[in-house]
C-alpha cells in the first residue's frame, strides 16, 4: 500500500477552494475568521512541512504559509490567535477505539496500574470500588451497580485475576463487575453472576469461557463472549439514559487528547442508535464514526452505513472480531503460548470467538456490498483467517476501494505484513502494547525473540505502507503523546526498548494519527493535514514533537483542541 495520495489530496483542496471563493460567479470574502501565528505549525503535508501562519474561515482553512502571504485575509474582525511558541499540528484522526466504552471508562472506578491508576495488588483494586461506590453512591442506588474498569491481572502483585468471592468482599447486595483492561475479560461478584443466571449448569457460551472452581462452581472470572453476555446482561439494566451517559461522556475524553475524529470500533445497534440521539442534541463536538458489529445485525449496517455526517456522527461500516486479548492469553496464535501464566496445556494457542466459516462470510458480505470492514485479529492464526477471507472476496468481487482494516495485528508475522500489501488492507496497529505489556510479552506471550516484532510498524514502512495507530480505549486512556511516545521508542515499563528495528521517526508516527487514519476512514480530502479547503480540526501542543528529545514525547501536553474553528477543550493550567 504505497503512499501515493497527495495529487487526490491536491484535487479535493482545489476543489475546497473554489467553492470558498466562488458563489454565483461572484468572489467571496476573503477575509479570516481567524489567523493562528506565533508558534510551529505542522501541516503533515511532505509539499509544505512547515508554515508560519494559518487562516481560517467558515471552519475551513483559508490560507497556510508564510506570514506575509496567510496575513493579506486579515480584515477588521479577523482574530489573531497567538499561539505564544506552542505548536500546532492537524487534529487527531483515531484509528481505532471505543468511544462508547470509553464513556463507561470515564464513568466507572479507575482500575488501572500506575502510571494511569493506583491499582497494584487485589486489595488496592478492593479499595478503590469501595471509595467510588462510597463517592457515587446516588448513582449506585440508582444504577444498582457498581462498575470498575482497567485492572490487569499481569500487572497484580498475585498475577491472577480476582475472583467473585474478593468481590463479594466489596458487595454482596449490589452487583459488581470489573471489566479487564483488554476488555476481553471480565470478573463479577455473586450477586452479579445470580442477576445475570450465570451457575454451575451453565455451559460455555460459543467464543467464551465460563472459569468454574473445583467445586464446579463459576469462580467469576468470564472470557470473550462469556464475558461480553454477562456485561451485556448487566448494561442493559441501565437502558437508553445509560448509553446515552456514556455516548456523551467519552468523545469528551478524546478532545482532552487532541482527537477531532473519534471511533465506536464496536457497537450494538441500540448504541448507535443513543449516538443518534446525543448527536441530535449537539451531544458531540467531535465527529465519530461507528463500526456496527457484523455478527449482530447486518441490514441495520446496510441501512445506516454512510461516508457522511449527520451531527457529527455516522456509522462508517461493520466491525468483526475473530479473536481476543495477547495478554490475556485468548489471542489466537500459530502456536503455543510462550509461557502463559495459569493452568493451560502446553500445546494451547488460544482460540477464535467466531467460525472460520463465518469470519469467510463477513468478509464476503461485506465485499459484496462494499462496506468497510475493520476485523480485530490479534493473534497469527487470527490474522491468517483474515488474509484468506480478503484474499477470496478481492478474487470475487476485484480490489477496487474496499480500504479493509486490520486492528491491532499484534503477533504479525512478516510473511503477513508481504499479504497485507498485496491486499490492500490497511493495518491499525497498537503500539503502546511495548509500553503496558513489553514487559509481559517476552516472558509469557510470545517469548524474547517473538516479541521484539509485536506491533511491527518497522516492517509496515520498509514496504512504503501506510498505518494507523490507535490506544483501543478503554484498553488504555485515549492518551495522544502516550501512542506518539510509544510509536517512536517502544520503551516498556521497566526502560526496556522492545524491538529497536521496529521503531519509525517522529514524522511518521504523526502521519499515522493524522493523515493515514484520515485516508482509512476515507476522509483525506477533508481531514489529517492542514491544506486549503480542509476543516480547521487543529491541536495546539506545549513543544513541538519534532524538535524534542524523543525521550520526553510523553511530557508533551495538548493545550487546545480545535473543531472547524472552535475551540472545545481547552487544558486548565495548574
């Protein structure tokens, strides 16, 4: 997938720009809303890297380039924004996330290890349910309910997940459930599992697993689509009000980041449909674009797929998920796991949450109809289903412009990243795995030598390829300068660098959260650089990225979050 946009790019700004200066055959005004100048200025566009000046009007940009040249469409109400030596860059294009989900991050306990928690040990994670349910307690009664997010089993002093007995130990009368980092596990109490009609007779769920005691007896840990079931069961209870909560609370987050396009990667057709509802009341100040679940309700999909906004919000095409989490162990691999940490066969690769048969099918239906797919595929078993089923629907159906996505592609092999150029899919990939769990890989995963090409973006641009990299939020927060800084370092934890060969320039980490997430959401004529005839999304950052030690990307801090113009976040300085 070699990166050969620009003339298009070219076409669709020259196309902005007649319609902004020509009207009836009459010249328009030419005077700003707004110039920004008095900083760097990052267009991310290899004909113009850097301006002085950009100007904006209408919520497009007018003008970028010199100052002499952006200051001819200064009129008398133009605003001259000084950016007081901060930098502006295009605004954040996520390439994959849950912008729903993470509106039940923002709502629910912070389970998280440091440095985005405090959670360490099972007793810190016992504690801080009980100080949020003690600090939302109107909620909880109301709810009946009590939600925590982000905890890690490899991150706890045990190296196990909790069970519904230490969360018993938290309530017996309210239902708890703790969702995994990942999102691909979970734990809930008694009261949970009683609500839900999870018990001793109950059977494994098709791509899930139900984790029972000796004594036969659900111990509360949940898997995949177990897990999702009982979670679902659970949400429900807060009906559309709830959804709506967390369809308002997340793209909020993300603004805090610098994004201006947020994703839903997955989603029921009952949120998309409270998205609707938040979008029609002005809910959303940044676009979002929802990717239905595939295996769900495919008509609902056909029915509501669009490249256009209604309120900020569309849904862009359908999602398939064929596996689960690396670290979790429910990946599924061409092998057996390294050295897994728990009661698994040594010949055990994890397993697929759907049929090959079906993942054949939904790659199928979706080439037929030409609707873009995102497939989550972490593990090399799972990507080699997604290659043979694009691989058969390209035969039939011709390659035209599907812009088929894989997500995370954790383990990828190089042989896979040579089949994702000859296909035309494009990878969104998650680098801040070397961070969290670059430590954890090595040692359990996929052992030393494997784990040195997870998250393989060095291979990804040897072969000229574009990608994308996203944070899978609530998998971790929708922390902007964290996937930079891990994109560009691959650092973990502990100061290791996981893969060396693997890392690219500060440029190309930005281009994958700008511009080539622009494009795989087909919206590179409109979004990801700042051109003439784009919308004015723009971030404004504490130091320029390209001129800092590498070392500290993360101490870079977004100062403003700019929407087609208007300001809608702006960092409180302490």
């Amino acid at each position: 997938m070699k990166v050969t946009l620009r003339p298009k790019t070219r076409l669709y700004s020259l196309f902005f720009a007649i319609l902004l200066f020509v009207s009836d055959g009459v010249l328009a005004t030419e005077t700003a809303d707004t110039i920004y100048l008095g900083g760097p200025i990052i267009p991310i566009n290899d004909d113009a890297p850097r301006a002085e000046a950009v100007a904006v009007v209408n919520g497009i940009i007018l003008s970028v380039g010199d100052l002499d040249s952006v200051m001819v469409y200064k009129g008398e109400g133009t605003e001259i924004f000084d950016l007081q030596g901060n930098t502006m860059l295009p605004g954040f294009v996520d390439s994959h996330g849950h912008a729903v989900m993470g509106g039940l991050q923002a709502l629910s306990a912070n389970l998280l290890a440091p440095p985005d928690g405090k959670v360490k040990n099972i007793a810190s994670l016992q504690d801080t349910l009980r100080t949020w349910m003690v600090a939302n307690n109107e909620s909880v009664e109301l709810a009946q309910l009590i939600v925590g997010f982000g905890y890690d089993q490899s991150q706890l002093k045990e190296l196990r997940h909790p069970t519904r007995h230490e969360l018993d130990e938290v309530s017996t009368e309210i239902p708890v459930i703790i969702v995994h980092q990942s999102g691909h596990f979970g734990v809930a109490n008694s009261k949970a599992l009683q609500v839900t009609g999870i018990n001793a007779d109950s059977a494994n769920p098709p791509g899930g697993i139900i984790r029972k005691g000796e004594d036969g007896e659900p111990n509360g840990v949940l898997e995949e689509n177990a897990f999702f079931k009982v979670l679902s069961g659970l949400m429900s209870g807060l009906g559309e009000q709830g959804l709506r909560a967390f369809a308002n609370a997340g793209p909020r987050l993300w603004a805090r980041f610098g994004y201006t396009t947020a994703q839903e990667g997955r989603a029921a057709p009952a949120t998309v449909e409270a998205m609707k509802k938040v979008a029609a009341e002005g809910g959303f100040k940044i676009d979002v674009v929802a990717y239905p679940d595939i295996m769900v309700d495919r008509d609902y999909i056909k029915e509501n797929v669009s490249r256009s906004y209604t309120n900020r919000m569309r849904v862009g095409g359908a999602k398939l998920t064929i596996d689960g989490s690396p670290q979790g162990f429910t990946a599924y691999r061409d092998r057996p796991y390294y050295d897994p940490v728990g009661e698994y066969a040594s010949f055990y690769k994890g397993y697929a949450a759907v049929t090959d048969e079906q993942v054949m099918d939904a790659v199928d239906w979706a080439f037929k109809n030409n609707i873009q797919i995102l497939t989550h595929a972490n593990g090399e078993a799972a990507s080699d289903l997604l290659i043979s089923a694009v691989k058969d629907a390209t035969r039939k159906y011709g390659g035209d412009d599907h812009r088929a996505v894989l997500i995370h592609g954790q383990f990828l092999r190089e042989d896979q990243v040579d089949s994702l150029q000859t296909l035309d899919i494009f990878p969104s990939i998650f680098p801040m795995h070397t961070f969290y769990w670059g430590d954890w890989h090595p040692d359990h995963t996929v052992g030393p030598v494997l784990a040195d090409n997870i998250s393989p973006t060095g291979w990804i641009r040897q072969r000229g390829m574009m990608f994308g990299t996203h944070h899978d939020a609530p998998v971790a927060f929708p922390d902007s300068m964290r996937v930079l800084d891990a994109t560009v370092t691959r650092r973990t934890r502990s100061g290791d660098i996981l893969g060396p060969a693997q890392r690219v320039d500060v440029m190309t980490a930005l281009k994958a959260m700008t511009i080539w997430p622009a494009w795989q959401h087909f919206e590179e004529g409109s979004k990801g650089s700042i051109e003439v005839g784009k919308l004015a999304d723009l971030i404004i950052l504490s130091k320029d990225p390209t001129a800092i030690d590498p070392e500290t990307l993360d101490t870079i801090k977004v100062l403003q979050t700019i929407k087609e113009g208007t300001v809608i976040f702006t960092l409180e300085q302490k």
